[in-house]
C-alpha cells in the first residue's frame, strides 16, 4: 500500500507531470550527481577547488533575486484570518489559479522528492515536511538548509505528518509567479521562482508561515529570530532569541567575534533566522534552530564583520547571485579590498563600475552551520536552549535608543507589535523606507497579525519564566548621517548589559519608552567614542515619541476590532507616559 508521503507525490506528479521522479536519500553520492545537474545549467559554475573545495556558484535569472512580497499569498477561507498585512486569495480559487501554473510545469524534468526534517533529527520539537521540485540548484541548498532524505524519510515512515511543499520553476516569469500556503491544509505551493526565500519551502514557507499557524493552534513560538548564547568569564552562558527584519544583522550578531573576548565575554550560535520555541518541563521558553545552514547575505560580510561565517565559506558552500574573480573565486562588496580586475559580475558579465555593483545586493551564501567556529555545543540539543531575553531590533536612522528595556512581558509585546525598520534588499521594492515590521514577522505570519500579537501575550500568561525583552537599534545615526555606535563585535556591550538585567545587576534608568541603561552602566572600555555620543544613542526624545505613536496608531488601526485590547492599553499607557515627562521637562 502506497505510504500518505507516496500518494501525495504521485498527485503532485499527475499534475505537474514530470519527466521522471526521483526520491532523494541525501547521501554524498547522490548530491554530487544533483550538483552535476546544477551544473549543466549555463548559470552554475564549479569554484576554485584548492580554494573554495565543494563551491559553487549560482546566478539566478535576474528577475528572480530576492523574496517577493506582492506574490505572496495566505489562502484561507475567510479573509479575515489572513489579516489586513497578508496577501490572500480563497483556497480553492488559488488551486484553480495556480494550478492551472503547474499543470504540466515539470515536461520534460525531473521532479525530485525532498524529504526534510526541521530541526535537530531526535529533537521533540522538530517537523518533517516533504517538497517536490524540479529544480537540483534547490535539492542541493535542501541539503545544507534542513536535515534531508533518508533521516527524514525514516521520521515520517507511513504517517501524514509532514507539510508538503510542491515547487516548480515554471517558466520564471514574474507574472506567472505565485508563493501559496494554505494554513488549513499546512501545504505550500510555489511557482515561478528559484529564488530561496520563494523556494527553499522549509525556511520561510514551513519554517514561519506554517509554522506560525502550527504554533498558535498548539502553544508554541515560530519566530523569526536568531538564537545566541553568551558566555559569562565563569562560563555559564545564557541564551537569546533576536528578531531583526532581514538584511538587517541577525547573522551578524549570531556569529559576532566579541569586543570582549578578551574579558571572558563570548558569542555562541545557535541560529542565525528561525526559532521554535516550546515551553519546558523547567518553565523557560526552550528554543530550537529548525535549521541546518546559514542561508545569509553576502556583501557586506568580510573578516572585519563576520569572521566566522567567513571561515566557514571556504567549503561545501553555494554562492548566489555573487560575483566571481579570476581565479574561481567569489567575490561582493564589503568581502575586502578593492574589486579584482577581471572580475564576472553576477550578471556573468566582465564587470566594470559603470555596471553597478558587481555582486546583486542580496547575494547569497549556503553554508553548513556546523563549519561556523562559533557554533554553539548546544545547537542539536533535542531539547533546545533555555531563553532568557527577546531583543527586537530594526534599522532606525532616528527615535530608537541603542537599547531599552520593556517593563514587562505586556509591554514587551507592544514594544515588539510596534517594531519598524527601514528596508532592504532582502525583498523586491523601494529600499530604506521605513516600514511597521512587528517582531519582525510582518512578511513572514502565516494568520491574522492581531491574533498574532494576541497569541504572544495568552505566552506570556503559560511561561513560569518568561524572556525579558529588550529592543535595540545599531544603526541610529547623528545630524551628520554618520553611525553613532560602531556595530559589529561592539554589540557584545548591549549583550552584556542585557545579561546583567536578566541577572538582576545592570544599572538602569527609566524614561517612559523602558529601562535604559544607567550612565556608566554600559561596559564601554577599549572604545574611542565621544562622550555626547552615548548620551545621544541613549537619548529618548518625547517629541519624536509622540510621533511614533500617531505612526503605530495609524499601522494597529488596519486591525480593527481584531487588535488586543492590551495593546491599545500599552498604547495609551505610553502615551501618558511621554506627556508627564514632557509636562516635567516643559
Ligand atoms: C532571509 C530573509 O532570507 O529574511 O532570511 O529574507
Ligand atoms: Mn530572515
């Protein structure tokens, strides 16, 4: 008899009728004959194997670089459940709509069957999820992203439970390009793009907007958070989950050589995008890494950045959409140095500066996570981490002090419902506009983003010892447009005072956004800084405050009735707060 996984591909395979199926077992055998697929494609090409052994480098069609947003639908019944910031179209109009896309998609392909499992294979916590594609350049990033093949074919053995995932590449064309989930069903279908935010269905797809249905309708946390843990000089290391929009420095942070190793302080990772987090038979939130590589952006990443992950790329690694040098080597902006003459941009073309930047803005490493140094002993450990603090972050010019504290876990949620970032290139559309982005899940919530909010305080509630929470901004900056805080491995100071409040040290001072710390509080030795300039990064100005508010009131008004009622509170509660502190400075 025909297992529910087998039955399922057969009906994906009499619609998108492909050539042959193939299901893969994920051994190294097999991955070399996937790469050497990838490889007859004109736009893959082996690197240098001295230098970058088991290397590749993919360029994708140049109309199929980033995450697309405005393709990106949730199909439920009623709109409502969706939410007024998700796309969403009516289950059975999107199988006709979308399915008239595939039907016949994979003539004349393969379609390979990639079976998955999210998170450490014995973890309790982690999910299996099956997805058909047509395309090796996937199969081969599956294998670095998610735990594939025979583990996972063994897990799900002749059981439903798994997410399908049918993908194909359709034609690549943007008007025939759809990202579908249907929450009720917990499958995904998406056409039309090879891009890995849109394609590699267990990250984004499964691993956040399923999941987050999963989550809601079981008690848990899927979030798009990295997970840290520091280490103290006497070696305890306490453990963090930080949500930044994309593009915005979470693999940074996660891999971050500390300022402070020196003082005992280092940086442990566990995650650099996802968490799931259950609560545990102790009482903390316990997390899990539901993935097994760093699916990061390129430039901007060199040693002086992210060290780790650059020892970690020079093997078993797939560059996307980055430029490559004469000797076989990848190369971006930010990697070092000067550009290389001789260099193919991603375009494969020769490059020169009249062609723009020589790598796309989001290029892309694949890299096993365990080739990071910085991988934390912990990040398979079935029953994840403990966690201790959530620190929301975004890309704030402006308003965003370096880093507060919320009062409580009520406040935290407003504090991260009412989170906002300037954009990136990690989606197509306008770059460095400032956007609501709350706990930094707008593009990635697979519901309503009021039950949403509603689901994390109803957390609060069931967590013995819930997380502080925190929000930071490294990228506020003075009247000159310059950074005021250096970034980088100088976070550690913001972590480390971070720490000491979850201890109980850490001195603070509190102003009516939160706990900021108190003068002198932050470890700031071995810095050249100007003195005004800690006092500016700290600084709450009530009038751009006031003008948060009108802009958040503005965003949670899209909600309507649907918007907790603690939130609205929170709302009036600050801004209550910032009028008696402007009646006492006035
Ligand atoms: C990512 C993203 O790729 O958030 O992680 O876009
Ligand atoms: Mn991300």
């Amino acid at each position: 008899m025909a297992t529910p996984l087998e039955m399922w591909v057969e009906e994906a395979a009499r619609l998108t009728k492909p050539d042959q199926v193939m299901y893969c077992d994920g051994s190294e055998a097999e991955n070399q004959r996937i790469i050497a697929e990838m490889l007859r494609d004109a736009d893959s090409n082996a690197l240098n194997e001295k230098t970058y052994p088991n290397c590749y480098l993919h360029r994708s069609s140049p109309n199929d670089v980033a995450r697309t947003e405005h393709l990106t639908f949730i199909c439920a019944p009623d709109k409502d459940d969706v939410g007024p910031t998700n796309n969403w179209m009516d289950p059975d109009a999107a199988k006709y709509k979308i399915g008239a896309l595939l039907d016949g998609a994979m003539r004349g392909r393969t379609m390979y069957v990639v079976p998955y499992i999210m998170g450490p294979v014995n973890s309790p916590i982690s999910r299996a999820g099956v997805e058909v594609t047509d395309s090796p350049y996937v199969v081969a990033n599956m294998r670095i992203m998610a735990r594939m093949g025979k583990v996972a074919l063994e897990r799900i053995g002749n059981s439903r439970d798994f997410v399908p995932g049918l993908h194909s590449l359709g034609d690549l064309d943007p008007t025939r390009r759809y990202i579908a989930h249907f929450p009720e069903e917990k499958l995904i279908w998406s056409v039309g793009s090879g891009y890995g935010g849109n394609a590699l269905l267990g990250k984004k797809c499964f691993a956040l907007r399923i999941a987050s249905v999963m989550a809601r309708e079981q008690g848990w946390m899927a979030e798009h958070m990295l997970i840290l843990g520091l280490e103290e000089p006497d070696g305890k290391v306490t453990y963090m989950g930080a949500a930044f929009p994309s593009a915005c420095g979470k693999t940074n942070l996660a891999m971050m050589v500390s300022a402070l190793q020196k003082q005992g302080y280092r940086v442990w990772t566990v995650g650099d995008d996802i968490a799931w987090m259950k609560i545990g038979d102790d009482g903390f939130l316990h997390a899990i890494n539901p993935e097994a590589g760093f699916f990061g952006v390129a430039p901007g990443t060199g040693m002086a950045t992210n060290q780790n992950v650059m020892e970690a790329l020079h093997k078993n690694t797939i560059f996307t959409n980055a430029a490559m040098t004469t000797e076989r080597e990848p190369w971006w902006e930010g990697i070092g140095g000067a550009p290389p003459a001789g260099l193919i941009n991603w375009k494969n073309e020769l490059w020169d500066s009249s062609k723009g930047p020589a790598a796309h803005p989001n290029a892309r490493y694949t890299v096993p996570a365990h080739q990071s140094p910085s991988i934390s002993p912990k990040w398979e450990a079935p029953e994840g981490v403990p966690i201790s603090a959530f620190i929301f972050g975004g890309r704030r010019a402006r308003v965003a002090p370096l880093v507060y504290e919320a009062f409580d876990w009520q406040h935290g949620v407003f504090v991260g419902a009412t989170m906002a970032s300037e954009t990136t290139a990690a989606a197509t559309g306008n770059v460095g506009i400032v956007r609501r982005d709350p706990m930094a899940m707008l593009p990635f919530c697979g519901y309503n983003m009021a039950d949403y909010f509603q689901h994390w305080l109803e957390m609060g509630k069931r967590i013995p010892h819930p997380p502080k929470i925190f929000h930071v901004n490294w990228f506020r900056k003075d009247a000159d447009g310059k950074f005021l805080w250096p970034g980088f491995g100088d976070n550690v100071r913001v972590l480390k005072w971070i720490l000491e409040r979850v201890e109980g040290r850490g001195g603070a001072q509190e102003t009516p956004i939160g706990y900021v710390p108190a003068r002198n509080a932050l470890t700031l030795d071995g810095l050249t800084m100007r003195a005004h300039a800690v006092d500016e990064l700290l600084r709450v100005d009530p009038e751009d405050w006031e003008q948060e508010l009108v802009d958040s009131k503005e965003f949670f008004q899209k909600f309507g009735e649907r918007l907790p009622r603690e939130i609205r509170d929170e709302h009036e509660k600050l801004s209550g707060r910032l009028q008696s502190t402007a009646r006492v400075t006035r």
